[in-house]
C-alpha cells in the first residue's frame, strides 16, 4: 500500500508540472517565430531600395513575371489551335459521305486560314524570344494543326505534305502603329514580316497523329462501298510506317511513344484489306462497316486499349 500511494502522489504531482513545462515550451516556440518574422519584415523594410543589389532583383522579378505571363499567352493561344483543327479535322472526315468532296476540302481551307492567324499571334508573342524556352507552351496545337493541313493535303493531293510546304504558308504580315499626340487612332508606319517555323519534332508527331485519322477515313470509306481507297491507305501507312522505322531510337523521345498507335493504325488497316481481299465477296457493302468495327474492337481489347 505505501509504495501505491508514493506511485500516486508521484503522478498527481508530477503531470501537471512536465504539461506546465510543455505548455510554456510551446508559448516559447510561438513567441520566437512571430519575433523571427517581425525581425525578417524589419528587415524588408529596413532594406535599402536603392542598393545595387536590391536593384539588380527587381529586374530578375520583372523579367520572371513577364516570361510567366507570355507562356500563359501562349498556352491559350495554344488551346484555341488546338480546337480549330480538331473541328478541321471532323469536317474532313465527311468527304467519304458527300457527293462532291472539293467543296468540303474548300471549306476546310477558310478553317485552316483563321488558325493560322492564331499561329500569326504565337509568332508575334516569340518575337525576340526563343523559341525553345516556349515550346511546351504551343506544341500541342502546332502538332494538332501539322496534323489537320496534312490530313487535308492528302485529300487532295494523296501525298505527304513536306515541312518546308507547311512553314510557306506561316508568313505573316503586321503592321506596325503608331499613336500621334493628342489623337486616339494609330497611324500604320510600315509592315513587319513575322515567320513561324515549325520543328521537326513537331512535324513528326503531327504526322504520326495523321495515321489515327487515315485509319478512321478507312472504315469510312469502306462502310460507304469504297473498295479501292482501303488499299491506296494501306500502301501509303506503310510508306509512313518505315519512314519513322528508319528514325528508330536517335529521334525524339515523343516519336517513339507514338510509333506503337502508328503500327496499330497500319495494323487496322491491313486487317480490313485482307478481309476485303478474302471475304469482300460473300459480306454485303452495307454490313462491311459493322463487322470491321467489331473487328477493330476485338482487336483493341486484345492490345489492352479498351
């Protein structure tokens, strides 16, 4: 008994001195950071705007805080490409549903000029810049439009569209104003050429982006009877698909990702020419587009994509 009473008269006696000490430990802590950051505001205040170093700080923040605010410029601009040449690119795809298909590839060109204006306003944001410290901020749509100008390109030509083809059309003309004293409207003085280049990296991701839709334009086509062009897409994915073989690994890292859809894409295409070329005769015109679809599936779900 004496030794739990001694127990006892230890923790009652004990406890509240060592939560004592915790709670003071704690105001202590408290009262040390608020000194610390009145004594590091002090300081701000206390600095010297007129030191060197002070001086050279404010150029670094200013400099930081125009490059954010441009590449965020960049990043909508970016997005409304983007956009524009997927529409583009959906109203392509209706040349295999339409009597005369000219007039829909004509459209697709009055689309195609309003995103290049866009591009004109990238251009005119990289100015001056590199071109390699924003190029994260745009090269989703510039790939998007690579591959809207050539989906439409081998409409109408059925060919490749070359890079040096796509950076003619991206030549801009703007015209530089000025504001005369005492008027609000600006005089034009004279035209400045802005060119936008797009990479070679861009280029090929845009291309490898262009086989996804020639496949679909093969289903397409042969739901609609079209029995040659299945063929004529086949032979041209292939040309594709050893061209960027030949790139291998020394190309950019992007380009290896996309190769595996490519060879998927190739891999759709060959299957519904063989099924033409086996079983075209014994399927109707109008059931072919059904069975390539649930071929196509079949083989989506075996590649693990659905």
């Amino acid at each position: 008994m004496p030794a739990i009473k001694t127990l006892l008269r230890t923790f009652y006696f004990t406890k509240p001195l060592n939560s004592h000490a915790e709670g003071m430990n704690k105001r202590e802590a408290e009262g040390c950071a608020r000194k610390n950051a009145d004594a590091a505001q002090d300081r701000d205040l206390s600095a010297n705007p007129s030191s060197p170093i002070v001086a050279v700080f404010r150029v670094f923040q200013q400099e930081l805080d125009t490059k954010h605010d441009k590449y965020e410029r960049l990043v909508k601009i970016s997005r409304d490409v983007t956009i524009e040449s997927k529409r583009t690119i959906f109203l392509l795809h209706r040349v295999t549903n339409v009597q005369d298909p000219e007039e829909v590839v004509n459209e697709a060109d009055i689309k195609l000029d309003a995103v290049r204006q866009k591009i004109g306003l990238i251009a005119e944001e990289l100015r001056g810049e590199d071109i390699y410290q924003f190029h994260r901020a745009f090269t989703p749509g510039i790939q998007e439009y690579v591959e809207a100008v050539s989906f439409q390109h081998y409409i109408r030509h059925r060919c490749l569209i070359s890079l040096e083809e796509i950076n003619a059309r991206l030549v801009f003309m703007k015209a530089e104003k000025e504001e005369p004293k005492g008027s609000a409207e600006a005089l034009a003085v004279g035209a400045q050429v802005l060119t936008f280049q797009v990479t070679p990296a861009d280029y090929l991701l845009g291309v490898a982006d262009l086989t996804g839709e020639l496949m679909r334009m093969c289903i397409s086509s042969v739901g609609n009877g079209d029995i040659d062009t299945p063929f004529k897409l086949s032979q041209f994915l292939r040309q594709i698909h050893d061209g960027f073989s030949y790139i291998g690994n020394t190309g950019p890292y992007e380009v290896s990702k996309k190769l595996h859809t490519l060879r998927q894409s190739l891999g759709k295409v060959e299957d519904a020419c063989y099924a033409l070329r086996v079983r075209g005769s014994e399927i109707p015109k109008h059931m072919l587009a059904d069975v390539f679809s649930s071929r196509n599936t079949l083989i989506d779900t075996e590649d693990g994509v659905v």
